[in-house]
C-alpha cells in the first residue's frame, strides 16, 4: 500500500501503525531487513546520478548551490549542539535541510547506524516542513511578486524534498517548475559525498578507513554512470528501483518502533529544524534576488 502511496513519510507512518495496533514476532523480516532493504535503495540511487550531467546543467549556479548545501549543513549540526540534540539526529537533521529531505535522511541513516526513532522523528519534522512550504511559498510570492525564475530559483534553495519544490513550483508556472528541478538536482547529487561522508565519520574504528560495503557499490554505480552516460529510459527505471526501495525500508524500520520510543519525541528538534528554515528562508530569498 505504501508503495502506491508514494510518500516517504506515509511508508513509515504506516510501518509504525502496524506495529503499533498489531503485536509483531520478534525478529519479524520487516525488522530484521528494512535496512538491508534502505542500502539496496541507496545503491540504485547511486546508479541514477551523473556527476558531469549535473555539472552542466548547473554551471552557473553550482557553485552557489554547493556553498549553500555545505553552510547549512554546518549550521545545524553546530545549533544542533547549542540546542541540545543528540548527534546523529542532529547529522540526519542537517542531511535533510542541506540535501534533499527524506531521500537524504534515508540514505544516510543506514551509515550512521542511527536508531529508528531518530529516523522518525527527522522524517516526520521534514515531513511538516515540506507540507508548510507547499502552501506557504506560493501564498508568500503574491506579496513578494518573484517573477517565474526568482521562484523556482527561491523554492529549489529553501524547500526541502524534491517533490515539495516541484509542487510549489507548480503553482506558479512551467517555468518555475523548470528552474527548481534544475537547480534542485545540484542539491541532491550532494547524496554522494554526503553518504561516503557519514559513513567514514561513524565506521567501526576498527575498520581504519574502511567503508560499509553498501556505500562502495554506491559510489560504483554512480561513477559506472557518469562514464556510461545510461539514456532517459534506464535511467527512469533505476529511480523507480530506488523509490520503491526506500518506501519499502522506511515502512519496516517503522515496524520496529514502540509506544515507548515515539513518546521520546521531543521540542528540541522540532526547534531546531525550524530554526534553521526560518534563517535558511529569507538568506536564499536574498541570494536569489541579489546573484
């Protein structure tokens, strides 16, 4: 069901549900493979990215984009430690506003061995983000009167998942739906690095530098990519792969919360993540109207 649904969000809410109102066996397959089921995801994303494609169409902009990705970044994980998150809420908080929301979130969570109930609590305050933004942007723009370029532009730095930039997007007009996917893409090729990233950062020290084995065949298939250069179709279909991957990993990670460990959800990172958005808001409103 979850699959037809189509959102990340939904799919663990709904995982939850299940385990919520029905008394699963230990070590029920969902719990024991919705992370295996994330990692394969993440491999077939990986297949989906091209470093040079990306590059060109955002020439202009790359290096902006880039800066920003990475500022805001380093902003939450630093407030993050202000506030008083843990860490690896505050890394998958920070993976979700800098990069792409709950595709990032997913796709780091495997690296950083982070516990279920921080992935629900990032996924479910991105989740409300993303739902305010839909509504919010294209409501604000009648007062701030962007024209098509400055709102896609606008919505691509300050919205978070993909699908929310479109839809905010689309409610302005084609060309604005053009300019955020665009730009939006620059933003999620950061996965790469971001995934390498996490993983050296929370590896088993005793594996020196060594890397889980799931994020090398990642950045197999995104270098396999780049050189092969796959057309439309091939492509289209290792994104359906990894949709239906994570929709399916994030559903059995969410049969294995509790009662117990939704009620640890807390003000702090709720404050945190809308701290950040409203600095995050009006800095890409500025840049986009001043670059």
């Amino acid at each position: 069901m979850s699959l037809w649904i189509g959102n990340s969000a939904v799919s663990l809410f709904l995982g939850i549900l299940l385990a919520l109102f029905y008394k699963l066996p230990e070590g029920f397959f969902t719990q024991k493979y919705g992370s295996k089921i994330l990692q394969t995801g993440i491999v077939f994303l990986g297949g989906s990215l091209s470093f040079g494609t990306v590059y060109e169409t955002n020439t202009d902009y790359f290096l902006w984009i880039s800066a920003f990705v990475l500022i805001s970044f380093v902003v939450v994980i630093i407030l993050g430690k202000l506030i008083g998150v843990s860490e690896k809420l505050s890394f998958l908080l920070a993976s979700g506003t800098a990069v792409c929301g709950g595709t990032a979130i997913a796709s780091v969570a495997p690296s950083i061995k982070a516990r279920p109930e921080d992935l629900t609590t990032a996924i479910t305050i991105v989740f409300l983000l993303n739902a305010i933004a839909v509504l919010f942007f294209p409501v604000s723009n009648g007062y701030l009167e962007l024209n098509d370029r400055q709102f896609g532009a606008w919505a691509a730095l300050a919205i978070h998942d993909t699908a929310s930039v479109v839809g905010a997007a689309s409610s302005i007009s084609e060309v604005s739906v053009e300019v955020a996917a665009t730009l939006k893409v620059t933003r999620t090729i950061w996965i790469v690095p971001l995934v390498i990233f996490s993983a050296w950062i929370y590896r088993n020290k005793n594996d020196g530098f060594g890397l889980p084995i799931f994020v090398v065949f990642f950045v197999a298939a995104a270098v396999l990519n780049t050189l092969l250069e796959p057309n439309e179709i091939i492509v289209d279909y290792l994104k359906l792969i990894n949709r239906v991957c994570l929709l399916t990993g994030l559903f059995c990670i969410g049969t294995q919360i509790s009662r117990e460990s939704l009620a640890l959800l807390a003000f702090k990172p709720i404050a945190l993540a809308s701290l950040v958005w409203a600095i995050i808001i009006p800095t890409s409103l500025y840049l986009v109207l001043n670059f």
